[in-house]
C-alpha cells in the first residue's frame, strides 16, 4: 500500500495538482502543441533520464487512495485536506492538457525506478491548486503511520519553498524497516496555465532540484510560447 502513492503515476497523478502560466493570455490562447511542446526533452531535465510516455488525454477515472492518505484517515484534517487536492485531478474542463512521464532508473530506490510526472494544462479559471498544497502542509504537521504488508510505514509531510515564481511544493518523507524514501510535489501558479510535477526517490535534495529543473524549463517554454512577461 506504500507504494501506490507513485505507482499511479503514468497517466494519472498521484491525485496532485498544481499550476504555471502567463498573465494576459486567455485559456485559448495556446495551442496544443504549444503546450505539449513545454514538456521538456529528457535531457534537458538532467544525464541518464529517459521519456516513458506522453499523452494529451486528461484522465476522466480518479486514482486509487495512496499510501498517505490511508495512513491521513485517523487525523480528519489531514485527510481532509489530502482529499481535497486529490480532487483537483477531476476539477475543472481544462482547454488543453499534455503530460509527460520520465525515469531515471540509475535512482531507483525501494519503490523501484525514479519517476517523475509532468503535466502542463491551461484553464480559463483555473483551480487554486496552491491554497490546496498549503491546507495539506498547514493540516498534516504529525507523523503518520499505514502498514505495507507485515512492514509499518512512517510518513511526515513538510512543505518546501522553490525559487521558481509563485512555486508551491511539499515533501513526504518515508521511513521503513531502515529504508528511507521521498515523494517531493511542487505547484506554481501564473495565470491561466498550469504544471504540475511530482517525483519520487531515494533522495529528498535529488528530488527537488530535478523538480526545480523541470518547472523551470516548462515555465520558459510556456513564456516564450506566449510571448509575454510571467505574472
């Protein structure tokens, strides 16, 4: 049970979303291979990672409960809160939708190959996925505990600040049997686009700088795209 919290990733998040974009340009203002081309290359992203797959389909079935949730539902707020940013994944009629799934299997940690998930969408009011990032960080602030098997997982959510524009992120910090693991989320908003990315591995540092890495080069592309300045 553990695992599913990264084992829905290829064309489903792991029930989180978040969000980037350009301040004048409308919903439909992008084309679909605008957005799909925001996607970076696997190289761009850092040595050794390699494209799974992309699809332009926005998934209509909702994911499995994960790991932290289950382990959210003796702590109301907390699952609350979780279920509330899950719900984000079925929101809203974005107007395009593209995402892309990477892997580094030079990282592989207990959860097998490190993955990490890339959406880009574009709305014409898009949900506030931040406020929902930072109710799950103010919400679940004690440790937690699920089983995986005959193993007892602990789990401890912390947010994380990035220094991209309006970026909004948390960690989830995994521990059992001795092993240690990481499931890292950023959101950044600017305007009517989104991105969401989400990655899981043996290193929380690791973690967040490819994620840093590919908000930032989906950001770039996104502007230059739109031709105007982030807002």
């Amino acid at each position: 049970a553990a695992l599913r919290l990264v084992s829905t990733a290829l064309f489903g998040s792991p029930g989180l979303l978040g969000a980037v974009s350009a301040c004048t340009t409308p919903a439909g203002g992008l084309s679909q291979e605008a957005v799909g081309a925001a996607l970076p290359d696997p190289p761009d992203i850092g040595t050794g990672w390699s494209l799974v797959g992309t699809t332009k389909q926005r998934p209509t079935d909702t994911p499995p409960g994960d790991a932290l949730r289950d382990a959210a539902a003796n702590d109301p707020a907390c699952y609350d809160a979780l279920v509330a940013l899950s719900a984000l994944d079925q929101e809203g009629h974005p107007a395009r939708f593209a995402r892309a799934v990477y892997r580094h299997p030079a990282d592989a940690g207990p959860s097998g190959d490190r993955d990490l998930t890339l959406t880009v969408e574009t709305y014409e009011t898009p949900p506030d996925a931040a406020a929902r990032v930072r109710a799950v960080t103010n919400a679940c602030t004690q440790p937690l505990t699920t089983a995986a098997g005959i193993r007892k997982v602990t789990m401890t959510v912390a947010p994380h600040a990035y220094a991209t524009t309006n970026a909004v992120g948390y960690t989830v910090d995994y521990s059992t049997n001795g092993l240690r693991y990481a499931y890292d989320y950023v959101v950044a908003t600017r305007g009517h686009a989104t991105i969401t990315a989400s990655v899981t591995g043996p290193s929380r540092t690791a973690n967040e700088l490819v994620l840093e890495r590919a908000i930032s080069l989906a950001s770039a592309r996104l502007d230059a795209a739109q031709g105007d300045t982030p807002g």
